[in-house]
C-alpha cells in the first residue's frame, strides 16, 4: 500500500467554517493555562473558530471525551496526554472523517516517534495540528479473550505484546515512571529478565494451516521504532496495510546475543543507509519476523498482554487484524 497524503487546499470561507478543532487533555501531563493560551494563538492565526476543551479520566482515558469531540462536530482532535490518551481517543476516531493530532507528553510517545513528529516542541506540535496536512495510516483492532471467557475489544497503533515486554510494564512502578521516566522500565526488566518461563501457544496467521510454537516474547507491530532509538521492525511501516509479527525465542545468553546484535546492530545502525540494508543477515535462531493482516492466537495459560505500552491484564486469547487507512493523523506541511 503506498502511503496517502491528504493535502489540505487553500481554504475558501465554507471550508473554514466547516473546521473545528477539540482538545482532549490529561490533567496530569499537560498546564492547562499555558495550554489554553498556546491553542488560542494558533487558532486565531489559522481563523479557526472557538476551539473546544474535553478532559480525561482515570475512569474514562479517552474515548468518552473523544465520542463528544466528533458529535459536537470536530474536524480535528488535538491530544495532549501520553500513549494511552492517544489510544483511547484513536479508539473512537478510527474510522471516522475527523483527523487526530498530537501533542506529545509523557514517556513513550510510540506513534508520534514513529511519525518523526517534534517530541518537545508544544508550539509546533500545535501549529501542525492548525495547518498541517492529513495523513492516512493502519491501525490494528484486537479482540482480547479473558480467563472467564469475556472478549474486549480495542485498537493499538504501535505495538501489541505477549511475554517479556508485557510482563515489564506490569512491573513498572508508575510512581518511579513519573519521577525517573524510562529508567523505570529499566528497574521492571531487571525484575523480570531472570523469568525464563515461555509462551506456549497455537497460532493461525492469514488462514494458513493452525500451527503451535514455544517462545520467550510475541509481539505484533503496526510500526516498529521504540524509545532510545530502538529499531525492533525496520521494515514496518504505519501505512502498508498489514503487521510485523516478532517472535523471541532465545536459549541462554548466547540468544539475548543474537537478539541484541540483531536489534541494536542491523536494525538501529545498519538499516539506516542503503548499504547497511544490503549488509542484514536474515532471521536468527532467536528472533524470527513475519508479516500478516490478521493473527489468530491462543495461549496455553493466561499471560500478560499489553497494548502501546500500557498494560492490558491478562489474555488466555486473541484475534488481531488491520484496518487500513482508517484513522487520519495530522502531520507538518512539509513532512513527506
């Protein structure tokens, strides 16, 4: 799927009216004052009309305030919280002709890195979010099967995970996140690298034949750049129409090895020229891709699952596909 870039005409005085951007804001990431303000200068510079205010919840992260958002008419949704506020929201605006912009706080800020969005420059993420262009990309549903055999249904847009990963953010102090950020995730992979317990599982990828695996961490990827410069997909891509699936199934220490000479080396230093890329070794005993538009998957047991970084309880099932092209995002004007 080549990548669609919606660019946004001059605007003739009906369009202009028909413009109408919301906030949806997590209390406790952003200033609101300072906020306010910010958005009320791009507005009147733009000639957008009022802009309208809705706030998160611990009850409530996103999709109630983004539902009002679209019935009270907006065409854009500024989010100004951290990835979870950003799932949320997307949740409901997936789907739908309103555009999503960011306004990244927080941690992770998962899919604003891996739109190459600016991660600390509020006044230029709030330009972008006035003027910029529209840009269509994937995003991936999943229905998640509990041990009472209740299913919930939600979207993720970076990342969903089985095994090490999600067993880390289950670890996370949410307090020491606050004061130390990522550090804090470094101090929950300690306590959980020593589990060597594996994910039994049986799995049917695209309708091919149900097949049953052993391994250490699953993770299915909408896009594939993490924090520190990470590169776990190099390839993958938010607007190509399907997912990445990474299976890490290391023995030992010699395992991790290859894994993270696969990760930090091909992918994060060799993927970055053209060269590099002609230089990559194919999959490794310990850590093998795939690629697919829908993931069938039961587990043995119930395991921890997590959903763009934030975990989701505990999954003994899942379904997962792409819907792509469904959500709209806004991106500079001069972005490629």
């Amino acid at each position: 799927m080549t990548t669609t870039d919606l660019h946004n005409d001059a605007p003739t005085e009906s369009a202009t009216d028909s413009r109408l951007a919301a906030v949806i804001y997590n209390p406790v990431k952003v200033n609101l004052d300072d906020l306010k303000a910010a958005v009320a200068a791009e507005q009147t510079a733009a000639g957008w009309p009022e802009t309208l205010w809705f706030e998160t919840s611990e009850e409530d992260p996103g999709q109630g305030p983004a539902r009002k958002a679209i019935e009270a008419g907006a065409s854009v949704i500024i989010v100004a919280g951290g990835d979870g506020t950003v799932r949320a929201v997307a949740e409901e605006v997936a789907g739908t002709e309103c555009a999503l912009a960011l306004l990244p706080s927080g941690t992770g800020n998962l899919l604003a890195r891996n739109l190459k969005l600016t991660l600390d420059d509020a006044a230029h993420s709030l330009h972008t979010a006035f003027t910029g262009k529209d840009k269509a990309i994937d995003v991936c549903r999943i229905k998640i099967e509990r041990a009472d055999r209740s299913v919930d249904k939600h979207v993720y847009l970076v990342m969903a995970g089985l095994g090490l990963d999600a067993k880390m953010l289950a670890n996370t102090d949410d307090g020491l996140k606050a004061k130390a950020g990522w550090l804090a995730y470094v101090k929950a992979l300690v306590a959980v690298g020593k589990d060597d317990s594996e994910l039994n599982f049986r799995y049917r990828l695209d309708g091919k034949p149900e097949q049953s695996l052993r391994a250490h961490t699953v993770m299915i990827g909408n896009c594939g750049s993490l924090p520190a410069s990470i590169e776990l997909i190099p390839d993958a891509a938010l607007d190509d129409g399907a997912f990445d699936v990474v299976v890490m199934k290391p023995k030992g220490l010699g395992g991790w090895i290859q894994i993270l000479s696969k990760v930090l080396w091909e992918n994060g230093v060799l993927s970055r020229t053209a060269l590099g890329r002609k230089l990559r070794t194919g999959d490794v005993d310990a850590l093998n891709y795939a690629t697919g538009k829908e993931l069938i998957l039961r587990l043995h047991r119930p395991e921890e699952i997590e959903l763009d970084g934030d975990g989701y309880g505990t999954a003994v099932a899942l379904k997962t596909w792409v819907e792509p092209g469904s959500l709209t995002v806004r991106v500079p004007s001069d972005a490629e």
